[in-house]
C-alpha cells in the first residue's frame, strides 16, 4: 500500500482501526519526498530524520493510551516564512537566512499541539511577495505538471509538495492569493480564511506588520481533498494569545434555511478571460445546483472596487515596509518586479491612505448585504490559463498580465473574507479551477460548497499520479 496517497482523514482513520502505524506513514512519505523532491524542488529543508523520531513518540503515545490531538501522526510541510523552533526563517532572502526561531509560530504551535509530524519546509519566493516561487537560495520550484509552467506564489513549495504527494497537508499562507494561486496552478484545494480566523505570530519579526498587512494576510493549509483542509484549518484555528486580532468564533455557524443561494459571476471586468476558463465556472455553477444549491447569474458588487484599494492603499503600506528590504537583500528580479507593483497600482499619501481605509468599511458593508442574501460567491481565481514559471520576470507587461487576471483573489484580501479554490480540469495541460467566496466567518459555508464540487469535478492529482514514479 502506497501510505504517501492517503488523506489525513484516511491516515487518521487507518491509524484507529491499526491498519498502519504513524512510523510506517512517515517513513513512507519521506521516502517519496526523497525519490521525487529533485523533480520539482519544493521541499528545501529535508526533516525527515527528525519526522522519524517523532512518528516513533506518537505511536509509543498512542499505545499508551495517551491524549492526542486531531492531526496525530500526520505529515505536514512549513513554508519557509513561518517560524519553527530552533530552524532558520529565510523567508527566500540569504540575508535572512542566519535568522534562527526562539519558538513556534502561532499556527505551528497549533499544528505541533494537534499532534502534525513535520516532515519538511517549503520553497518561497523572495519575500514571499510573487505570484511564482523561486528564490537565489534554492532556485525554483517546478510544477509537477509541467517544468517549464509555474506553481504560483508565494506557497508554490507547499503547492507542488501537495500534488506530488509529500504528505497530505501543507501549510501557506496568502496576502494577495499565495495560498490560492498554488492551489489553482497545481491542482489542489485550499481556502484563505478570514482575517481573524486563525492566528498569526512570527517571533522573529523584527518589526509589527502594517495594518493592511494584518487585516488582508491570512494563514492556511493546501491538500488534496477539501476535507483535509476542514480538518487543518479547525486545528489551526485555536487561540494563540500573541495575537491579538484573533477571534473566538465558532467554526459551524448557525444553519441557514435551503437552498443557500449562490451568485455566479465570470464578469472579466475589461480583461480578456480565456472562455474555457470561463466554461470551468459554468460547470462549477451546474455542479452546485446538482448539489441543491440555488445558483444565481448575478453580479456581486464590483470586485475592481477592493481589488483598486489593495493596489493603492496596500500597496502603499507594501512600499512602506518591505522596500528598504528589497532594495538592501533582494535580487534585481525581485526589485523589478516591484517597481511593476508600484507602477500598476497607485501609491497614496496620509490623506489618501486614510481614505483608502475609511472606503475599505464601505466595501466591506456593501459585500456583507449582499452575502446576507447571496452567502456564496462562486467566481474565475485567474482568468487565464497556467503560465511559465519565470512570467513575472518577463517585465511590467507580465506583472500587469497576471494581476489583472488574479483580480478576483487580491480583492478578496482587501475584504478579509473566506475564500476557497477546487480544481476542475485541465487547460492546456495544466490545472484549472474555480474560486467560492464566502461571508465572514464562514468558512463551513465555503467548504461544504467546494466539497460539493470536488465530489462532482473527481480529483485532478490521480490523472498526475498514473503518469508519475510510485
């Protein structure tokens, strides 16, 4: 049996009827990332030594009736920007890469409470700012898909580390679609969650994040099946006192009356959406009303509206916080993809800036009366095909290209709402999918729409597998 296929459900389950033991499922996956890492490079810190350890005290701790959490003996990879004790956090930059974590981040800490085997840290881009994933430490991650293509950004380790099977969750996080877009382009599922939902605490950082940053970031996992990513985010989303911005929110709201009405929109607003992107949502929306969903041909109000306040109002903070880091230890390919962020979007003063966030409230009222009546969204997340691995280093035309494309995922950050992708199907060879947009704190929501979707679409990573090394 091939253990480094399983789910973590399946894992969890195995596990309780005896079936394999938390040893066996890790060195099972190590020995797969070992084998099949090379390829794709999107593990660059190899733990499994310390994986096998562990997998050992979990499975003494289970036979001696000991108290365990949900992810128990599960394998799961760390994206190279979140702190784990006594590891460096690069965060792609070589600068940093002499920068050792005094403890566990929030989520970590989390993860390691609910019992997660870390098996490995996943590649990011310089800052983890890119729709890409490359970096002059480790070079870049190729999509198992195709090596030429690229797995997104910034969490496009844990997005090929995902589908080429090193475990079956991987952590990420996402600011303007950097759990999403590696979900999109490799062929998995995640969801950002909202603002608020799950912790965030780095103790390395030198400095507090900006205020934007903290209300548009968010962490996450990608996996394989929707119902991993239900179980990783609720044992992610436990209180960590070091943030505060944290919200005690149950993770089941309340009921609401059927059939949940879902608007459907492909409105390309003035960018040229490939039609068989735009055929994917259709077969989305046809998938949701097979599932009992009533699904509407609606507009939203206008995604350009908080799409437009992260490229001034974010962007302006970005420019603020992070620029003396790239100028002082980024590479020129980093730099000049940020001079096409600041070139494309439109950089504000203190007046502008307290305006951009005084609109942001408006935007954010104006989206929560319409999910009072519409709870989910179901949209394009890029409206154009894969792209090659070193697109955004082609020039501003690229930046630009791609941005306008991912409208639909940055807008969603400047609103901090729940947001989830699910593949599809292939287009040109490379995965495609759709994005469900959810009300605050409402996850569940997002995640019963997707599942319904994935039980309907079938799994893209099996077509993958049948031509890949076991």
């Amino acid at each position: 049996m091939d253990l480094w296929k399983c789910s973590a459900t399946e894992l969890i389950d195995g596990y309780e009827r005896g079936d394999f033991t938390c040893a066996e499922v890790t060195a099972d996956v190590v020995e797969r990332i070992r084998a099949v890492n090379p390829q794709v490079n999107a593990i660059v810190v190899d733990l499994g030594d310390a994986a096998t350890a562990a997998a050992q005290a979990a499975d003494e701790a289970r036979a001696a009736g000991e108290a365990f959490g949900p992810l128990h003996g599960v394998p799961v990879t760390i994206k190279q920007n979140l702190d784990v004790e006594g590891q460096p956090t690069p965060n792609g930059l070589l600068a940093l890469a002499g920068t050792i974590a005094p403890s566990d981040s929030a989520v970590v800490a989390n993860l390691r409470r609910a019992g997660a085997i870390f098996v490995g840290r996943t590649n990011v881009p310089e800052l983890s700012m890119r729709f890409t994933t490359s970096n002059p430490i480790d070079g870049p991650t190729r999509n198992p898909w195709h090596p030429d293509a690229s797995p997104g950004g910034s969490s496009g380790g844990a997005g090929a580390a995902t589908v080429a099977g090193f475990g079956p969750i991987h952590h990420g996080n996402d600011i303007a679609g950097s759990l999403r877009v590696p979900a999109w382009c490799n062929g998995v599922t995640t969801i950002k969650p909202s603002q608020g939902r799950l912790p965030a605490y780095n103790p390395t950082a030198a400095a507090e994040r900006g205020l934007l940053s903290s209300l548009m970031s968010a962490q996450g996992v990608l996996a394989r099946t929707v119902a991993d990513v239900r179980l990783a985010t609720r044992a992610m989303a436990a209180r960590d006192p070091r943030d505060p911005w944290w919200l005690p929110v149950p993770f089941d709201g309340p009921a609401l009356e059927p059939p949940l009405r879902v608007a459907v929109t492909t409105n390309p607003h003035g960018y040229p959406i490939d039609p068989r992107i735009a055929a994917l949502v259709d077969r989305a929306a046809t998938h949701l009303a097979d599932a009992g969903y009533a699904v509407d041909e609606v507009e939203q109000p206008l995604i350009t509206d908080p799409a437009r306040g992260w490229m001034s109002t974010g962007i302006t903070e970005i420019k603020l916080t992070l620029d003396a880091s790239v100028r002082a230890h980024g590479s020129s390919e980093l730099g000049a993809v940020f001079d096409a962020y600041y070139a494309m979007g439109e950089l504000v003063d203190l007046v502008g800036y307290r305006a951009g966030l005084s609109d942001r409230t408006r935007m954010m009222r104006d989206w929560s009366l319409f999910l009072d009546h519409h709870p989910l969204v179901l949209t394009p997340l890029l409206m154009r095909p894969g792209f090659p691995w070193d697109y955004d280093a082609q020039g501003p035309a690229a930046v630009e290209d791609l941005f306008r494309s991912a409208i639909y995922s940055y807008g969603v950050n400047f609103l901090g709402l729940p947001a989830g992708v699910v593949p599809i199907d292939l287009v040109d060879g490379l995965p495609a999918g759709v994005q469900v947009i959810g009300a605050r704190f409402r996850e569940d929501l997002v995640l019963d729409a997707l599942e319904a979707i994935e039980t309907r679409a079938g799994s893209l990573v099996e077509r993958l597998w049948a031509t890949w090394p076991d």
